[in-house]
C-alpha cells in the first residue's frame, strides 16, 4: 500500500445519522474553492490538538517490509468542532481534521535516543460536510494548498476503513486519546471500543 | 538518570536578557498558589501544541541500556505567548510551557506498526517569570495539580541543560519545527543553530 492510500485510511469513517441533533454552522469550517475544492486553512496549527503518532500503518506487510523513514503524524481539528465534540461527543457538520506527515530525526542536537520531529512531507484532511452525498469527504493536498475530494478506488478505501475501523463516527478517536476519554463519558463510542 | 531529572531537562534554558523589549502581562500566564507553586492549566490541552517526540532520551547511556516502554512527549504553550513568540521569535514574560508524557501503544485497533499515543503519565511545566530570581522555573505535578518550583541539584541540572543546549532563550525550538522556522526568520536562533 503506497503512503497515499495508507494515510487516506489513516484519516478516512460509516455515514452517520445524527438523529434528532442539531446541526449548527461552524465559523472555522471548511472553505472551498471553484466548487468543491477544499482550501488548506492557514492556521490550522492554531487549531486543537488532538494526538500523534510515529510510524502507523494499518498494513500489516508494510510494519513488516518498510524502511522508509518513520514519519510523525499530528492531527488536528477546528476549535469550534472541538468544543462540539467535548459537550456531545459527536462531531458537527463542518468539520475539519488536518492530518500532518513530519520527517523524524533521531540522534541530533541534544537527543540520544527516540525520535523528534522535524520538517513537514504531507497534509491531508477529513471533513464531516452535509454538502457531500456521503456526509463526509476526505482531501490531499498538494503545494498550492488546494484539493479535490478523493474520488474512485482511493475514496472507497477511506469510506471503507472510515466505516469499519473507527471508534466514533468516521474518526480514530482510539488514538485521541483525551477525546476518548469524552467519548465513552457520553456513550458515543462504536461496539467494541 | 531518572525520568523526573530527563524530563527536567527535556523542559528545562539561560537567564535571557529581553534587552530593550517590553514584557507584556499575559492574560493567559502562571497562576501560583500559596507563593510560587504553579497551578496545572486546566485548558493546556487547548493550548498552541509546539510538537511531540516518542522515547527522547539526552542521556547517551540511558538510550542504549533502556527497557522502559517508549514514551511520548507533547508540549504545549499558552495561546497569548504563542502569539508573542510568532511576532519576535522570542518568549514574552508569563510564558507557560506544559510537557505532557503519554504510555504508546502499537499493534491495537487497527493499527500493525508504529506507535500512537494513549494514558497521561507524567505533566511538567517550565515558565518564563520575572518573579523568580532566575527568570525561569521548572515544575514537576503530582496527582494535585499543583507544584512547587523544582530546587537545589535537580533545578541546577535543568538551568544547565537550558543553558547549554537550547536553540532560543531556554526553549528546545530546535524540536519544536514550526517555531524553529520563525525563530530563524526572526534571528533569535542562539548561535550553532
């Protein structure tokens, strides 16, 4: 599995009903372009942290074979969501999660062991928006800092894993591990988490 | 050496001189009760998140001989001073620094290699305060929430290694790679880096 579509699953969730909750519009949203294009927002490292990995991969042949570098993968999630999601549990309509690839250095400066991160290699995001017939659209950004929704094979594998692997709604929230803590308080987590 | 003194010293920078700037009161900074103890900010989590490291080790000894489950470190910088910092590439005073230790995890859910994040384990705290003789304190919480400033051999080896080997003021920007770029654009960089 290329990197792609590995970190396509990485962020891609089932569509969700949300019954009789109100959907309130969001002022740090999505903005897109020329239709459905989603713009990277500018302060998205302003926006709420939700957790970090090293090295993931939902391959188990690649944890095996790779030796591609490790990467750092950050997550974050706009400000007014985040509030959304630590009263209800569930995300709003007009969410957005940036999803950010950094190269890792290890013995440099100071540091003797583990690993740091360093320079960025990737952003992708996942938005929770009712203008998508599924309810939820996952992106790739290049260097102009605007992208398509994934469409074909590559979308249907994020819907795929989004549906099958992911504790609340279309999110991994079993690896945020403060939002986890909110979702089983209020009862929002999938069967088997 | 022990994780406390690592970890110390993974927070822990010189007495800078502000020169001719003006140190603005953050609204955002320190709280202290009964004298200097520190206050655990209840929202760091919603702080500026400055960047993670899994298993950050500067003991050479300690990274080759270590059997300890790897663990991640977050750091976390209130908002007003984040703001501060992006204008000047330096710390105003009443800067809050909070280090969050996570245990990790790999092969859960659906995850087949690499690391994320899971249970809080450890908080620590440096600030940048004119009310300490130093202008810098370190903290170290406990269950409570609260914590005096570290003392004696122990805050000697946190001023030292803040001293020595930090990239601006006494801040680790060198793996904080957001900041790093501002600090060079800005010329805060100490020299070497």
């Amino acid at each position: 599995m290329n990197r792609l579509a590995m970190t396509a699953m990485l962020l891609c969730t089932p569509v969700f009903s949300w019954g009789g909750l109100t959907q309130t519009t969001v002022s740090d949203g999505p903005e897109y372009t020329d239709g459905n294009n989603l713009v990277l927002p500018a302060d998205y490292r302003e926006w709420m942290f939700l957790g970090s990995g090293l090295g993931m991969t939902y391959d188990p042949a690649e944890g095996v074979q790779s030796t591609a570098p490790q990467l750092f993968t950050n997550v974050f999630v706009n400000p007014s969501s985040y509030s959304g999601f630590m009263d209800t549990g569930r995300w709003p309509d007009r969410t957005v999660f940036i999803l950010e690839f950094r190269n890792s250095d290890g013995e440099a400066s100071i540091n003797r062991a583990g690993r740091f991160q360093t320079n960025l290699v990737g952003l992708e995001a996942e938005v929770k928006d009712s203008r998508f017939p599924d309810g939820w659209a996952y992106f790739n950004f290049g260097e102009d800092g605007v992208a398509p929704p994934l469409t074909g094979n590559v979308v249907a594998s994020c819907i795929e894993c989004h549906t099958e692997h992911t504790a609340v709604e279309r999110t991994f929230v079993q690896f945020y591990p403060t939002l986890l803590e909110v979702a089983r308080e209020k009862g929002t987590l999938k069967p088997g988490f």
